[in-house]
C-alpha cells in the first residue's frame, strides 16, 4: 500500500511517519506540508492512502479532496485532525476514519486497519464526496472561499470577490474580479452552502453577491433586472423578486 502524510505541522508528520514504520507493507510514497504539495504528489505517486490533516493554510483537507475528485481520484483517507468530537460525528456518520489529535499507536493501527478493510472491500462503497464532508463538518456554518480547478491551474476564491454564480448544467460559472471560472457543480449544492444573508438566488440560473447589487429596474409587468455596480444585468425571476423584497424589508 502507498500513502502520503499530509500536515503541515513537522511533529504531526513525525508521528505518523514513525507509526507506519511498524507496518512495512505501507510505503511512505511522500510527505507534504501544504495543500498544493499534495496535490503534486498524489499526480506523482498515485498513492492508495492519504494521511490528511484539515486545518492546513492554502488548501485545507476538504479542499485537497475535493481537487482530486475533479481528476477522478479519490484514495482511502484517514483524516488526521484536531477538529472537536462535535464535528468529528459528521465523519462517523460518513464512515470515514479519523485521528482527532494527540492519538495512540493502538487507534493509529485501528484506523490502519479501517483504511485497509475499505480499500479491500469488493465492490468497494463510493466514498462521500468532499464537498459532503466540508459541510457536514463545518455544523450549518457557510463556505468561506470556493477551490476550482482548470488543468493544472488551482485558483481560490473567496467570497466576498464573488460576484455572482449562474448554472451552467452540472457546472457552475463564477464571475470574480472580472474573470469566469467553470466549477463541476450543481447551482443547488453550491447555494445550500453559501450565507443566505449575502447571496441570493435571484433566478432559477443565478444566484448574486449582494453587495453587487445596486437596484432592480422592472421593464416590463413581468421582467426584471438586477443592476449590478459594474453595470451588468441580471435577471431576476418572480421568485427571486420575492426573496429580496423579504430581505430588504426585514433590514428595515
């Protein structure tokens, strides 16, 4: 079995490193500190493991998961985590194995061991996808930046640079600082975990920031447009009319 350790704290790598050394059937294929090494080694190493830390600067886990679901692979994961034993129930529920730091050597092996009855099993389950897990695990709190993935290229972006999302079938396009990026995802899924108080779905096809938002101008009975600061427009059907009128009136 190959795995990678992912974390980007020296020590925590350390003691996975050295747990591993009593299995000699598990090869240690990399190490990585950040997101981004991560992701360079798994294209490297194909590894059939990830030993993979959450709370990481520039690609946390969940994002890291998410990017190699995008390239369609997707190793057996044993998170290694500080994350509280609220958040961690979301794992369980998902059957996916976790180390909530500091950990032992005997719940190191049992979850060694779950990571191996996992990959063995045949037909193996699909595992839950990363987008899942990030949600289960952030308990209701909304996405802070979205990771979209085009070839080789990796962009973040965070939320309040996000202008506005429009369905695109199982894609969704982000407008950001004045460029479009293609995203494989639903505009339902992306709206559930968004703040519903910032962005709203305006039309069936789009949803918008509204800090962008400046006015609505009614051409007709029953068209409507949402002008934005940079002077487009967008539509906005009778249910999304509703949804803001109901925001505006409850600010007053």
């Amino acid at each position: 079995m190959k795995a990678l350790i992912i974390d980007d704290e020296d020590l925590a790598r350390a003691v996975v490193r050295e747990h591993l050394a009593a299995h000699p059937d598990v090869e240690v294929a990399a190490e990585c500190a950040n997101g981004f090494e991560a992701l360079k080694a798994a294209a490297q190493h194909q590894p059939d493991l990830i030993f993979l830390d959450i709370q990481m600067p520039k690609l946390d886990g969940f994002e890291v998961l998410e990017l190699l679901e995008a390239e369609g692979r997707r190793p057996a994961v044993v998170f290694v985590t500080a994350y509280d034993q609220h958040a961690l129930r979301a794992f369980e529920a998902h059957a996916v194995d976790y180390l909530l730091k500091p950990f032992s050597k005997e719940r190191f092996d049992a979850a060694l061991a779950k990571a191996r009855a996992l990959q063995a099993a045949q037909p193996a389950a699909p595992p839950p996808p990363a987008s899942e897990l990030a949600a289960a695990a952030r308990q209701g709190k909304p996405l802070e930046r979205i990771v979209v993935k085009d070839g080789p290229k990796v962009t973040v972006v965070h939320l309040d640079r996000l202008d506005w999302v429009q369905a695109q079938d199982d894609y969704v396009l982000l407008r950001t600082e004045g460029k479009n990026l293609l995203k494989q995802q639903t505009l339902a899924n992306l709206e559930s975990q968004l703040d519903s108080s910032r962005f709203i779905r305006i039309h069936r096809s789009y949803i918008l920031n509204l800090d962008r938002l400046i006015r609505v101008e009614q051409d007709t009975k029953e068209h409507r447009d949402a002008i934005l600061r940079d002077g487009t427009r967008l539509p906005v059907s009778r249910a999304g009319y509703q949804r803001l009128r109901e925001l505006w009136e409850g600010a007053v």
